[in-house]
C-alpha cells in the first residue's frame, strides 16, 4: 500500500515536471540560506558538540507549541546559545517540521563551525559559542529576490519603502505586534504584500534598527525587483506581489516563495527540455522504488536491534520470550499508557516491559527521540530506562525491575512495612529527584503527575520517580508555561494548573507537598473528607495546624517510633509545599534544605486550595486507583512551552 502510495505520488510529481517545462519561467533555488563561521571549529566528540547536540535535540518538540524560543546548554567555553524564530503566520506544526530541517541543515551545511545561522522558507536556527542574546546583529545580512524587474522601478521601490517603514514601526514599538507586522498597499493595478519581524530577544529600538538596516540593504540586492527578502541574524524582511503569508506558503510549500528569471524559450527548446525532463522523471520513479526496498530493509535491520551504538535496541523476538509472550501471568499492572510486565531476560536480568498502547499517536521516530532525551537523565531516585522496541505499531519500553512496587500499593494497604525512618528515607529520596530534575540535570523538566502511583520502590524500599510522559522541558530562563490541556491526576494537581493550566517548577512542589502529607499521615488526598469546611487532606491538616493539633493527624501505626517534633516539622514542610499561591511556595531545593536541616526555619504556612481539580481534569491514570498497579516510566510528550 504505502508502496502504491509513493509511486502515485512520484508519477503525479513527473507530471508536474513536464507541465513545467511548457512554462516561460525558469524556477531558481529556494532556501536553505546559510551563514557559517570559518575562523573557529569544535572537535567531534567534544563537550561542545555534545552540547551543541542536546541543544538541537531539544527545539523541534519546543517549536510544536512556541514560535520563537532561546536556550542554552553547558557551562564556560563549552556552552552554546540557541535561538529559533518561525515566521508569525505559520502554524505550530508547520514550525515544527521547518525547524527540524532547519536543524538538519545547519548540521550539514556547517560541520563544526562554532557559529552557524541556517534561514528555511519560513523559519530561520541560531547558534554560537558566544552569548548573543538580547544583542543586535546586523552584519553579513543576506538578500534574495525575484529578479523579474518592474516597469516603474523609482515608483515602485518609494511604496515598498513606504509600507516596510509603516510596519518596522508597528512591529518595533506596538507591544501587541509582538515584533511582527505585516502591511498592503495599491501599486498600479497590483497589491504589494509586505511583512517584518524580529527575534524576540531584541528590544524596540533594536528590532527598529534591525529592521532599518534590512531596508536599507534592498537598493543593493533587489532594486526594482518584484519581490525581496533580506535575512538577517535578528530579523526578517518580504515583500512579494502576492499575499504570501495569508497561508501561501502552508499550503503549497516552498515553491510559493520561488524566484525566479524570465526566459524566453523557442519551441525546440522546449520539447529538448521535455524530453530531458522525461527521462529524469523515469530514473527519478526507479529511484524511489529502490528507495523503498533499501529502506524496508534499513528498518528490518534496526528491528534486529542495530539502530545506534548508544541506544540499547531490544528487538520484539527476545521480549517476547522473556515475558513467555506477554502471558497475563507476567501482568504487573495497568498504567494509562498501556500495560506492564515482568520479564527475564537472556542474560537472566529481571526487566519491567511497558506495552505501549497502540492506539498512541505518537510516530516511531518522535517515539526514539524521546527515549534519547529520556536516558539522558541519571539520577538514583528515577527509574532507570534499560532499553526500548519499535516494530511495527509496536512501541515498549524496558527499565529496572523494581519488586516492591508502587508507593501508593505500600502506603495505603501495607503502610505497617513503613517505620517513620524509612518514610522519611523515602520523602528524602523524591525531593532529591524533583530537584535533580528542576536543577541539576541537563534539562530543567517539569514532572507534573507527581503521586504515590509514581513512586517505585527498590529491593531496599529506595523511591524511585517514574512515568514522564506529562513531563515538559523548560529553558533555563523560563518560569512558567500555560497549557489548554489539562492532564493529572486528582487530589494532586496545582490549583493554578487545574484551573488556568499554568504550570511551573511550582506545580511539582504542590504535588510533593501532597505526597509528603499522605506519607506521614497514612491518608489519601483524594477522596478525603471530614467537614463542609474541611473537605480535603489538605485543608483539614492546616485547619488542624492553626489549632496546635497538628499531631491528630499522626498515622496511628506511628506513634512508636515518631518523635512528635519531627512529625510537626515535616507537616509545616508539608503545607509550606501545598500553600494556594504558588509564589508562596518553597522551590526544592529550598525543601531538600529544609529537610536536611533541622535547625533551617520554618515560614507559617498560608491557606491551601480546598478544592483542587474538580473541573478541568483529564485524569489519565484512574485505574491506579482501582487496580493497585505498577506505573512505570512512559515517554509520550516531553516538551517545552
């Protein structure tokens, strides 16, 4: 079928050949446009380029929610500055894929070079050893046009400076423009579509001046031209007799931005250029034929486990057999994304194989990036990702065999296997890995489904946090993100997420906070109710707090071996974590501070929500609650906003 498919699509793409060749025009190429340092190149296998590495790998799931973003990775000589812009018009998809052929490009285009700016048709990539953000550039500036000349070339070039000058304007100055303007004006029996816009690391009067120093590069490039682009490493400029960013270049790809030359051809060269055309287009439908055996058999070899060297490919055969088939007697539970098994496999390492539901929309290749990003992250309190599958529609994962199970299994049916020592090992352990992720890993990542169901506990009763796929990457600079899609689970969610679908480094300490009230109480959250005014954990402890009761809330099995100090100290910690403003919150490494330090003050906690999540949930995970499960780590949507 796909096979039919392609050869279809080939034998339309020939047809579309010849009817050009009867055309008057000669089509020239389009982007990619590039810019490469010379004087300075990195070594392959550096930290730079590792950095360099993880810097690209992180923009395409980025650029699927946010049209421009910056970012940076590594530290001293060896970091590097990124920096994305797609053009306003485009859609998040469309951006998407521009900048993942952005970055392919910039790679090959610029092998090594430090520095390297790549321009698409709607999109342009950055990056540099040096810091340049926030920081003007209007060097080496690039311009393109459409050389069929105008008639009136002095008239027509007053009304493009005319219109570009209005919406340099708008673009720089009006706040709302968000340093983008697009702009018309009459031009004899035409219109002249115009559009401006600017990275937006750079301040007005530097988005002006980039803008500016754009126009004034078109005499030199593109006078009398019917339409121009000037590229610049800080802004972008076009002009074209047709409304080119009113959707023309989504629907119909690159060839809408085509400059071309006009020819004229005598009619012998037109049928010699047929012919030609011909004969390309029979080589070119073998080729994709050839193209599809070789790459049946690329994918045959990677389900035979030889995708690359560092990522460790478990082909289906050998899964299969170590879970005897997937056999319901191997069934560890049931997680949202799919279910769980044990398996042993032929080295005799007991292994927890996550089954990916098949109905997942998520493509194989987006599948094995993440699992890339995913092994990125080492920490002793994360369960550890041992290997991954794709064959076919199917998609599983492999981690560490963790035999206790899931916190919550533990802690609310067989809560007398946890002293107060060993809930507070494991309290420690889950604020180590929130603040490893929030701070001390490559990446800052924000969990967002932080519960007991997520804790995996090791032969030793160690906690380890898994299921990442409602994680989001952020860039070191930013504080929080908005979301329309509200995922989670009840009874843990951030009221500010919940309710607005803000989500932040915060959020995750809201969760903790719950997790660290439900550990030393024994108690669920969710589901919790003692009063009209005290309908949750969370507001009946703090209602308790104010009353100097707090020790009410001690798990009975406690009371033996829980100093009533530590106890009250780790409930203010606790509802320090869950306050309703999130400013007033504690970030974790405030928290792993107050923990370890039994003499670090401790704030009066404010009131917490008392109410969380009633509305805008999409609870992905109901049955942890119903069938006592062990939740592993999935990766599903690891992006950033």
């Amino acid at each position: 079928m796909i096979h039919s498919l392609m050869v279809s699509k080939s034998i339309q793409f020939f047809l579309l050949l010849c009817s050009l060749a009867f055309l008057s025009e000669v089509a020239f190429a389009d982007p990619p446009y590039e810019i490469c340092s010379t004087s300075s190149n990195y070594e392959n296998g550096s930290s730079f380029q590792n950095n360099l590495n993880n810097l690209l790998f992180s923009l395409p799931s980025n650029a699927s929610i946010s049209k421009s973003y910056n970012t940076s990775f590594g530290v001293a000589s060896d970091k590097v500055y990124g920096l994305y812009m797609c053009l306003d018009y485009v859609s998040n998809e469309t951006c998407k894929n521009c900048i993942a052929t952005a970055i392919e490009d910039i790679v090959k285009l610029c092998p090594q070079a430090e520095e390297a700016v790549v321009w698409e048709e709607v999109c342009q990539l950055r990056y540099s050893n040096k810091n340049f953000m926030g920081r003007l550039n209007v060097t080496g500036n690039i311009g393109k046009d459409n050389q069929q000349n105008i008639s009136e070339p002095e008239k027509f070039q007053y009304a493009v400076n005319k219109i570009l000058s209005n919406i340099t304007d708008m673009a720089s100055f009006n706040v709302s423009a968000n340093v983008y303007a697009t702009g018309e004006v009459p031009f004899e029996d035409k219109i002249i579509y115009a559009l401006v816009q600017c990275s937006r690391d750079l301040s007005a009067n530097d988005c002006n001046s980039c803008l500016q120093s754009a126009i004034k590069d078109i005499p030199g490039c593109c006078y009398g031209s019917i339409g121009a682009r000037v590229l610049s490493r800080s802004c972008y400029l076009r002009y074209e007799f047709y409304p080119f960013y009113l959707g023309a270049s989504e629907t119909t790809g690159s060839s809408s931005g085509s400059y071309q030359r006009s020819k004229h051809f005598n009619s012998s060269k037109i049928w010699m250029i047929t012919g030609i055309i011909v004969v390309v287009g029979l080589v070119t439908i073998l080729s994709i034929c050839c193209l599809c055996f070789f790459r049946n058999k690329r994918n045959k070899q990677r389900r035979n486990g030889k995708i690359c060297e560092d990522l460790p490919y478990i082909d289906l055969g050998s899964l299969c057999v170590a879970t005897q088939k997937f056999s319901d007697l191997n069934k560890l539970g049931q997680g949202g994304f799919g279910p769980v098994y044990k398996g042993i496999l032929s080295d005799g390492q007991e292994v927890a194989i996550k089954r990916l539901s098949t109905c997942s929309e998520q493509g194989s290749d987006e599948f094995i990036n993440e699992v890339m990003l995913i092994m990125k992250l080492q920490h002793k309190n994360l369960v550890k990702l041992l290997g991954f599958c794709v064959d076919g529609e199917e998609k599983l994962l492999v981690y560490e065999f963790l035999p206790n199970g899931s916190l919550d299994v533990v802690l609310f049916e067989q809560r007398a296997r946890l002293d107060w020592t060993k809930r507070l090992d494991i309290i420690s352990g889950i604020a180590r890995g929130i603040l490893y992720l929030h701070e001390d890993s490559r990446l800052k990542i924000i969990h967002r489904d932080l519960k007991a169901s997520n804790v995996l506990l090791d032969y030793d009763m160690n906690p380890k946090i898994s299921d990442f796929g409602m994680a989001r990457i952020f860039a070191g600079s930013e504080g929080e993100a908005n979301t329309s899609t509200i995922v989670g689970t009840y009874g843990y969610m951030a009221p500010e997420y919940a309710m607005e679908g803000l989500y932040s480094i915060k959020s995750d300490v809201f969760c903790f906070g719950v997790l660290l009230l439900e550990i030393i109480t024994g108690k669920r959250n969710a589901g919790f109710y003692h009063s009209k005014n005290t309908p949750s954990l969370l507001s009946y402890a703090w209602h308790l707090w104010n009353e100097g009761k707090g020790l009410e809330l001690k798990d009975p099995l406690l009371f033996d071996s829980c100093p009533e100090d530590q106890f009250l100290r780790y409930m203010n910690i606790g509802l320090l974590c869950v306050q309703e403003d999130a400013y007033d919150r504690p970030t974790m490494s405030s928290v792993v501070l107050m923990l370890k330090n039994e003499s670090a003050a401790l704030g009066q906690p404010e009131r917490p929500p008392f109410s969380v999540g009633r509305f805008m949930v999409n609870d992905l995970n109901d049955q942890d609650y119903q069938e006592c499960s062990v939740n592993f780590l999935t990766v599903s949507d690891i992006l950033p906003q």
